[in-house]
C-alpha cells in the first residue's frame, strides 16, 4: 500500500536535514506504529506524505499503490486515498462542519470520476458515522473544529475518516490531549475502519494508544530514520525502558 | 442651470482671501445643476455656507490622510463602461421597490408607494409640499453630524442632492423597502439624499442595490425613535468601475436598535463614512461591512470611516470591518468610539481585520477610543494577515482542491461580519452573491500573478 524508499527531507527555508534516509513499506490490511522521541521526524513523515509546504525532498521516493505521491498536490493525494489525522486539527470559523464534509467527499468522488453524494444521501451517511462516535447533529452543525474540546476534535478528525473512506490512514499522535475514554472512543473508531484493503500508519509517543488499536508491526524511529521493526512487543519495550536503551542498542 | 438664489448665499463665505481650494470648489460647483428645493431650501441654503466656510478636502487634511479625494474633489468624473447586470439580489423576497436611474425617482419601474404605517415619498415630489415632517430633519443630522470632523462631501450633498426616497414609519413594516439603482449614462454624477425617520415602537428594512452612477454621493440620515429597530443593507453592484462617497448619519434614541451593512465586491475608489450618534439610554447600534477588492478593473481603494458617540448609558455598540485585498487594492479603516462624560456601562467593541491575498495590497487601521466616562467597557482589535497556510493544508489535504479552499477561507474570513446581517434570507442572499463571486474567480491570478501556489 505505501511504500517510502530512501526518503530524505530538509526544510525548505532552513539548512536543517530531518529526514535522512526513510525507507518504510505498510503493507494493505496491517496497522504499522511508529513511535520515537521528540524531534526524531515522525510529524514531519506524516507532513510530507501528505504534502504540506516547507518541505523540501532531497533524496528518495514515496508511493501509494504504486502512484508516486510526491509531485502530487495535497488534495490529488486525498483523492488517491491518503488521509492524514491532525495532531492539532484546525479550527475554521464560519464554515460549517457539515459544509466543510460534503464539500470533501464530493471533491473526492469528482476527483475520482466518481457521482457526487446528494444532499440526502450524504446526510444519511453521516448520520450514521456520527452516531457511531457519538458525534451529535448540533457538533455537525457547528463551525469547523470551533469550540469543540480536545476529544471532540480528535472525534470529528476520526470522523472525516470515516466519511472520506480513504486507503491509507495516517494518525499524527491522535491520542495526545486525549483522556482514556476520548481514547477508547476514538480507537474503536478507527478499529471499525480496519479491513483487508485498508492500511495504518499510527505515530505516537506513547504505547498506550497501541493497548487500543493493536499494531502488526512496531518502527522505532529517531534522528530522521528507521532505527528498530518489530512486534507489538517493541512498544512495551520503549514503555517499560524508554527510548535510551533501545537506541543506545542501535547505536 | 445652477440656481442662482442658492449659489448667492454663498457670496458673503468668500469674501476676503482667496484659499487653494476655492476654485476647485467653485468648478465643482459650477458643474453641478443646484435644485432649488422647497421645504428643503433653508437646509440647502445653509449647506450652501458651510460647504463654503469649509472647502474641499485636500490631501493635508488628517481625516484624508489615506485615501486621496481628488477624484471626488474633481469637477465631473470619467465616464466609465457599466459593469454588466448579473444581480439578483433579494428578488426572491417580498418587498416595496422603489428605482432610481442614474439618480431620477423612476415611477414606472418602482412599486406604488404605499403601505401600512409607512409614508414614502421621493424627495423631489415632495418638495412642494410645506410643512413637511423632513423639514426638521433634512440636511439637519448631516450638520451635527460636522462636529469634531468636517465631511465637506455630506454637506455638498445636502445642497446638491435634487431626489432621494423620504420614509416616515409608524409601524413595523412587514418587507423591507428595497431601492434598487439603475445607470444608463456613462458619465453619471449623482446625489441622492435619503431621509428616514422611524417614529417611536417603528420597524424598517432598507435595502440598496444596483448601480447608482459613475461617480455616486449619497446621504442617508435616520432618525431613530423610542425602541426603534432600523436594519439597513447595503450591497451596490459587482465590479462596477465607480467612485462612490456614502455618508450614514442615525440618531438613535432610548431603547432603539441600529443595524447597518454594507457589501463592497470590487469597483474603483469608495469611501463610506458612518456618523452615529446614540442618544438615547439602552440603544444599540452596530454597524459592518464585508469588502473584496481586485485590483484588476483599476485601482481599487476602500475606505471605512466612522465615528459612533456614546452619549448615554448602558449603551452597546459594534463595528465589524472585514476587508479582502487581493492585486494592489488597498483597504482603510479609521474608526472611533467617543464615550461622552456621563455615559455609564457603555459597551463598545470594534474589529477591523484585512486579508492580503497577495504582497502588493495594502490595509490601514485607525482605531480610536476616547473615553470620558468611568465605568465603560470599549475593546478595539486590528489585524493585517495573509490566508492561514495551516488552515489551507487541513482543507487540502481533506480534497478540497486550493481553489474551493480559498474560497473558504475568505468566506470563514467575512463570517463575523456577515453575522451582523440578522435576517437569514437576507443573509444566505448576500451569502450567495459572494460565493459565486468568489468561486468565479477562483484560481484567477488576476495581474499581479498572485494565485500561484
């Protein structure tokens, strides 16, 4: 599903190398972890994947199901099936969240050649989704993100997901803010989402969230590359003894 | 043909030395066909004076420090090409219209002026009539209006302003009354003096649209009873080459609600001044305006200037200014809250924001307080900023391409003044103008080039 090869990163306005040398294959079907200390690249992998500005690709490749995603604007990648949780998702007065759906999964499905979802047939859906993360119609109602709290945000970022069914999920640290039954709630959300075609990148610090949604394979990653793979083990591991060891192993 | 007994009040003023200025003044003048008036003659005979007492503005003055008058000092305008007439605004909604083309009251196309609890009147038929209940309040709101600030542009409408709609309310108006402004002649140079008065308990809507000429002036003095509630909205034509100069002066008494916005989506040179005066204890009066200028039909500047006065207690008011700058155009405010001694619990809020969309454009912020009373609470607010990069990327990366992102974004932007409309059929109208004008638009780099990623 995705596939990242040799990927090397800097900033755009700085002489600062983040990534150096990224290689990470995420097979569809399986959750991949990756969790490393402060300042080791994880957001910047996710941003860059996703196609933020600022970065600059010195080195390597990245591809989803083949189709190099690189030279892709953001939203192509979107439409390709690439969907990316904010660790600190926006808030966007005056545009409804509703609108701000529909608007998405319609530009999606035209992007696709796919028919736009009518009015009716997009409500009933999110309906459904929303219920099953406790979203209520008047949080739908509201602006973007604007005054929700910090589980509510995580909820409605979950929920996006759910809506776009997109193939490639990245999570950027969804459980920091989060208290154990916002986590609960937001892990069987994306729990529900599991299936066979669909595959999972969940970056976080903590092992915690992986008691929630159980990963195949666990990446250690510091100073912008892939030091450790493992199990499900690896995040007990760093849990129990942190990430000095465990990189002090690595050298 | 100017009118001569009026331009002889003017003789005594200049009497003495001649100041810069004053030929330009008599040129504008002199331009200008002056109407005579009837119950309105002593007010346009007194503006008469004081326009000359006060002259022209020129670019030395403070209150003209940002935008230049010269094209509204200058004695015709250019003529220039109509934009074309794409506007359906508020046609869906019930209401009294009343046509002006290129400043003439246009009978035929207007509605018969008649509804429950409401007199309506254009000003140039009702100048014969004496005793007329404008006569107190013609030109007058305009003249208190010149105190601590001269706007020489109000007065020389209060002289030159030959039509305009009178309203007198006494009850509350189930439509809104919509004046709709036609333009045929490419050099059109029209005043419109509107007066509303809303006697005590009276409800209004005034609605304005359309394209009133290639230069425009209009004056509109309401003056708000006990309990009162006026809403006035204002959206003028789409890239309309214009210059435009409107003044609002209200009065608002005790209990009374004051709600004015204005719509600006594009054009050349505007400037439109608010003069609100609350009166009365327990009023209210807001007041907004949500603006996009392109500089790709010209130059564009817009410029926001108001001046509300507390003057009694437990008082609310607000400002919202959004303005969108896009290819060079340029975005003033200059806003003031005056809290006269005495006016206890006053609360006063301002905003002015301005979005540059590209480098080129430019938006200047004068916020003013002046605080005489003790126990107020006034906040003002300024920002200048470029559309929010993050904010972007989290829209793109959900599939909404740049484009439809923009629009958005601009559209989250205006959200607070657009707010300030409090009739939602109203509101989703103009709603709708902006986003069509916007998703038009989009991804048009105009000349500047600024839509590249």
């Amino acid at each position: 599903m995705l596939e990242i090869k040799n990927l090397h990163v800097k900033l755009e306005d700085e002489d600062k190398q983040i990534l150096k040398g990224v290689d990470l294959t995420v097979p569809a079907g399986e959750v991949h972890a990756i969790m490393g200390p402060n300042g080791s690249g994880k957001s910047t992998l996710s941003y860059v994947l996703s196609g933020r500005d600022g970065y600059e690709v010195t080195e390597g490749e990245a591809s989803l199901e083949g189709e190099s995603l690189l030279e892709m604007e953001p939203e192509e990648r979107a439409a390709a099936g690439l969907f990316l949780a904010f660790q600190y998702p926006v808030e966007i007065p005056g545009v409804g969240n509703m609108t701000f759906l529909r608007t998405a999964v319609n530009a999606q499905r035209k992007a696709r050649g796919e028919e736009e979802l009518s009015s009716a047939e997009f409500l009933k859906l999110i309906r459904e989704k929303a219920r099953t993360l406790k979203i209520d119609a008047e949080m739908l109602k509201r602006p973007v993100n604007v005054g929700f709290s910090g589980g509510e945000k995580k909820r409605n970022e979950i929920l996006q997901m759910a809506m776009l069914e997109p193939r490639m999920c990245i999570l950027d640290e969804t459980d920091s803010g989060l208290d154990v039954d916002a986590m609960r709630l937001v892990a069987e959300g994306v729990n529900a989402l599991r299936s066979p075609d669909r595959a999972f990148l969940v970056i976080t610090h903590y092992q915690r969230l992986l008691d929630h949604i159980r990963p195949d394979v666990v990446h250690i990653m510091a100073d912008g590359r892939i030091v450790r793979t493992g199990g499900p083990e690896l995040a007990l591991q760093v849990e129990q003894h942190g990430y000095g060891d465990l990189l002090a192993e690595v050298g | 043909m100017a009118d001569t007994a009026v331009l002889a009040a003017q003789v005594p003023a200049v009497e003495g030395k001649a100041r810069p200025g004053d030929t330009a003044l008599a040129a504008r003048l002199d331009a200008l066909d002056l109407p005579r008036g009837g119950f309105t003659r002593p007010a346009r005979e007194d503006a008469a004076q004081r326009l000359q007492a006060m002259g022209l503005p020129g670019a030395r003055d403070e209150y003209w420090r940002y935008t230049d008058p010269a094209a509204f000092n200058a004695a015709r305008p250019q003529p220039v090409d109509l934009a074309a007439d794409t506007s359906t605004l508020f046609t869906g909604i019930d209401r009294l219209n009343i046509v002006f083309v290129d400043g003439r009251f246009d009978a035929a196309a207007s509605d018969a002026l008649e509804a429950e609890g409401v007199e309506i009147e254009s000003l140039a038929a009702a100048e014969a009539r004496a005793d007329h209940w404008a006569a107190g309040l013609y030109g007058r709101l305009e003249a208190a209006g010149q105190v601590p600030v001269k706007r020489p542009f109000a007065t020389l409408n209060t002289l030159a302003a030959a039509e305009g709609v009178l309203i007198r309310v006494t009850g509350k108006l189930d439509r809104p009354v919509h004046i709709t402004y036609r333009r045929s002649a490419a050099d059109a140079d029209v005043h419109l003096h509107h007066v509303v008065k809303l006697e005590e308990g009276a409800e209004l809507t005034l609605l304005e649209t359309g394209s009133i000429g290639a230069r425009s002036n209009v004056v509109i003095e309401a003056d708000l009873g006990q309990g009162a509630r006026f809403h006035h909205i204002s959206a003028k034509r789409a890239n309309d080459p214009k210059l435009g100069l409107g003044h609002i002066f209200a009065r608002v008494a005790a209990e009374a609600l004051f709600k004015s916005f204005t719509l600006t989506v594009n054009g050349l040179m505007m400037r439109n001044e608010a003069v609100i005066d609350i009166a009365g204890d327990d009023a209210v009066a807001h007041i907004a305006a949500a603006v996009l200028g392109d500089g790709d039909i010209g130059r564009f500047h817009h410029d926001d200037t108001v001046f509300i006065t507390h003057a009694a207690e437990r008082c609310e008011s607000r400002q919202v200014f959004k303005k969108v700058l896009k290819n060079g155009a340029e975005g003033v405010f200059q806003g003031k809250i005056l809290v006269k001694p005495g006016a206890q619990k006053t609360d006063g809020y301002q905003i002015s924001q301005g979005l540059l969309l590209d480098e080129g454009s430019q938006f200047l912020a004068k916020p003013e307080l002046e605080i005489y009373a003790d126990d107020v609470k006034c906040s003002h607010g300024s920002t200048t900023g470029a559309l929010d990069e993050t904010a972007l990327f989290y829209l793109r990366s959900r599939g909404v391409p740049k484009e439809r992102a923009i629009v958005l974004l601009v559209l989250s932007f205006l959200a607070d003044a657009l707010d300030e409309i409090e009739d939602q059929r109203l509101r989703d109208d103009i709603l709708g103008r902006l986003e069509d004008w916007l998703t038009a638009r989009a991804g048009n780099p105009g000349k500047a080039g600024s839509g590249g990623a």
